[in-house]
C-alpha cells in the first residue's frame, strides 16, 4: 500500500460486523483554502450499513433513525485542500453508494508556515463525528445537511482513544438546546471543544416543554396508560365540533411520539471504528428551570400533565385547541411543588438508571429593572414580577444542589459577568458568547463524571 501524500486526511476506521459500512460523496461545508482550526468540522457525508451474508435475516441497526451520519473535522489546523472526486455531485452525495475505506484520502492540510510542519503532528485519520436523528414522521423528510428534517431525537456521539464516554440527554428548551446543539443543530460546537468521548443527546421540546411533571409521568408511564392517552385523543378529534385539520393530525403526531418514549430510560446504538455496540441509558440529563411554570394543564380524566409554549398551541389546529380547553384544567404549582417535583425526579431516575440532573437556573436581572418600590405591587411577587420569580427558583435550585440532588449550570452568574441585557436580553435566548460560557462550563461537569 502507498503512502499517503504528505498532510492527507484520511477516513479513518469505522465498521460493523456483518455490515458494510456504505457512504455518500462528501458535502463540504468549508470551501477550498479555509483555515482550519483543529477539531473544526468542514464536512459530512450520508452513510448506510449494507447487511452481508447471514446478517441479512437480523435486525437492521438504526432502524428507526432515517438519518445516519459522519462529520469530519481535521485533528490539527491548516489551510484545507480537497481532493479531487471528494464530491460526486448531485444525489451521489446523498446515498451512500461508495463503500467506507479507512485509507481514503479526502483531503489534505496544508501547514500554515514551514514551522508549523509536523509541530502539532501529522494530519492522518480524520476526528469522526458520528450523527442519527429519529424523525418526528416518514414524510418529515429533508435530506441534505447536517441532521435535516424534525427530528424527535437527534444525537451526536465520538470516540477518544477508544473511550466511549458518558451520554447526555438533552432535555430543556431553548437555553439548553442551544448549548447541546449549538448555532446549526449538528453538535459540532460541543464536539470541538470536548476531549474525551462522549454521546449528547437531544430530545425534542415541540410541542411538549419538558416540564419535571412531564418528565416522571413519561419516566413511570406504563403501556396501558400510553394507549388510554391515544384512544381518548383519537376519539376527542374524530367528536370535534371542528373537523381536524393536517396541523391538528401533525400536532397529535408529534404530542403521541413524546408521550410514547422516555428518553430517561432508552438504550442506543453506536456505530464505532471498533465495530457496533449498544449502551445506555443516559448518564446525565440536562433540565432548564425556564420550563418550570407556576401553571400547568392537567388532564380532567386521566390526570396527565402538560405544559405547551403559547407558540405550540397556536401551531395546532381548532381540534387541538378545542381538546386543550375542553379536557384540560390549569392547575398551580408553588415554588415548593417545583422543589418537590424535582427531587422526586431525581430521586426515581437516580435509582433507577444512577443518571445524574444537570440544571441551567434562570437570569435573575438583566440590569434594566427600574422599580424603585414594591408597593404597588401584590403579594406574592413571584406571581406578578418575573425576576423575582427568577430569583426564588434559583434560591430553590441552591437548595437542591446543596442536598445533593441536583448540579446547577449557572446561568445567572454568567449572565452577571458578561452582561445579561445584551448576551441574555429576553432571559432564555442567548448570544454566542454565552452559549460558549454555559457550553465550557457543562463539559466540566460531565468530564467529572
């Protein structure tokens, strides 16, 4: 065999027993001569596992992720040359019709200045970032780019020195899926500046915000009560005074499919440069406070609670709505309800998996508030003034923490240092520069696992 060109990027090992490993062409997503920072990912490619022999007769892997991935990312920086025929073109670089060769050269670095040469080693094997997403639906169906279409689940794993590494459940809004999935949802952020090995995985916040109730109804729910569920929504949309409309049968889709699984409990499959393995459950989770509300929906008949973001409601249709004011009732929860919600979870999930709850607290001021008297204003603030509200969830988390329960990825304390009106300005959406912050500080505590 000869010798790769000097600086080659190669494909690196990657298989499955009874398997042939199948790829698309490579779609690029840093153009010739870009300067690479190392670990940065510059492309991807589709990728299928072909059965051979007696495998075809088992399972399929992956079988219910549609989407089955590799990102590349260069180990060491350099200006990025393409190889000629990287790229197939048109739907070639869509299926995968090329088989995987651990020798292919893709790419190649060119170093920066003759020092740079072999200063931070040779380029090689490509760092590989490995993706699937279970779509929400068949017919939710996007195939280019990174992790396309809605996906009920989406997860990025990699490995180091063989070292599979903790999993991470994803489980917040928007302040967390920000940080897990970063600014194009292909978890490159957290895969480049991560050194060990790891699988995060992310859960999808529509239409249900992943409230604590919601999450240990769905942790404890039983076959039985799922399908009492389906039948009583079934039948609430086929007696509507409004005939279900796509939105309406859409929204049900996705509020059957969040309701059916716990990510808490669920086991994965990797596909690995040593050959295919199967682990979990999640070591860790991550919550956002910002999903707690001081107001639920609880279902009349069968007791189940919910929390829908205004913007998920209106996204259903009249049968949606109408079933949402007609079956549900609006119940209130205290700050303690919170804190006992919370330990409960943490409690059954501890014990039942050993997972361990990290949770992004709230801003408590962005530095814009202009009261200069409470007076005007009933008791209980919380109620009526949301930093305060803020404020006693955070007290509450620190409690929590304190006890053991729960670690706390803090929010407030970087919101305070680097500005929260211009990193934070509504309290959930946040700036690149904090989403690097809260990012940094989230792999700590998942590397001292």
């Amino acid at each position: 065999m000869s010798k790769p060109p000097s600086g080659a990027l190669t494909l690196g090992p990657l298989q499955a027993d009874g398997f042939a490993v199948q790829r698309s062409g490579v779609q690029w997503l840093r153009d010739e001569g870009h300067l690479c920072r190392p670990n940065e990912v510059v492309g991807f490619c589709n990728i299928r596992l072909a059965p051979t022999g007696a495998r075809r007769l088992s399972a399929q892997p992956f079988a219910d992720e549609r989407t089955l991935q590799v990102a590349f990312a260069p180990r060491v920086g350099g200006r990025l040359r393409i190889a000629e025929g990287a790229s197939a073109g048109g739907y070639l670089d869509v299926i995968g019709a090329k088989t995987w060769e651990r020798d292919e050269v893709i790419a190649r670095l060119d170093p920066l200045s003759a020092m740079d040469e072999g200063a931070s080693g040779a380029p090689g094997d490509l760092r590989l970032l490995m993706l699937a997403g279970r779509r929400m639906s068949w017919a939710v169906d996007v195939d280019t780019g990174l992790l396309p279409g809605w996906n009920a689940r989406a997860r990025a794993w990699w490995h180091e020195g063989g070292d599979d590494g903790p999993t991470v459940v994803s489980l917040g809004i928007c302040d967390a899926t920000s940080v897990v999935r970063g600014d194009g949802s292909g978890f490159e952020e957290i895969f480049e500046a991560t050194d060990f090995g790891a699988q995060f995985v992310h859960v999808s916040e529509h239409p249900i915000a992943p409230c604590t109730p919601f999450l240990l109804e769905q942790f404890t729910r039983t076959p039985a009560q799922y399908e009492a569920i389906a039948t009583d929504l079934r039948r609430r949309y086929a007696d509507s005074a409004d005939a279900p409309t796509p939105e309406d049968w859409v929204f049900a889709g996705a509020l059957l499919t969040q309701l059916r699984h716990s990510p808490l409990n669920e086991r994965y499959e990797r596909l690995t440069p040593t050959g295919l393995r199967t682990d979990g459950p999640a070591n860790a989770a991550v919550l956002s406070l910002a999903s707690e509300t001081g107001t639920l929906l609880r279902h009349k008949v069968l007791g189940y609670r919910l929390r829908i973001l205004d913007h998920n409601q209106r996204a259903g249709g009249p049968a949606t709505r109408a079933w949402l004011t007609k079956c549900f009732e609006p119940v209130s929860r205290t700050v303690d309800d919170i804190r006992r919600d919370y330990e409960q979870l943490s409690r059954r999930v501890g014990a039942a998996t050993g997972a361990r709850l990290f949770v992004l607290n709230r801003m408590s001021t962005s530095g814009r508030e202009d009261i200069h008297t409470y007076a005007a204003f009933d008791p209980p603030l919380g109620d009526t003034l949301a930093y305060v509200a803020a404020k006693e969830l955070n007290l509450m988390l620190e409690d929590l923490a304190a006890d053991g329960q729960v670690s706390i990825i803090d929010v407030d304390a970087i919101a305070a240092e680097i500005g929260g009106a211009e990193h934070l300005p509504d309290g959930i959406h946040q700036s690149g520069v904090m989403q690097s912050r809260l990012r940094r500080e989230l792999l700590e505590h998942i590397a001292a696992l």
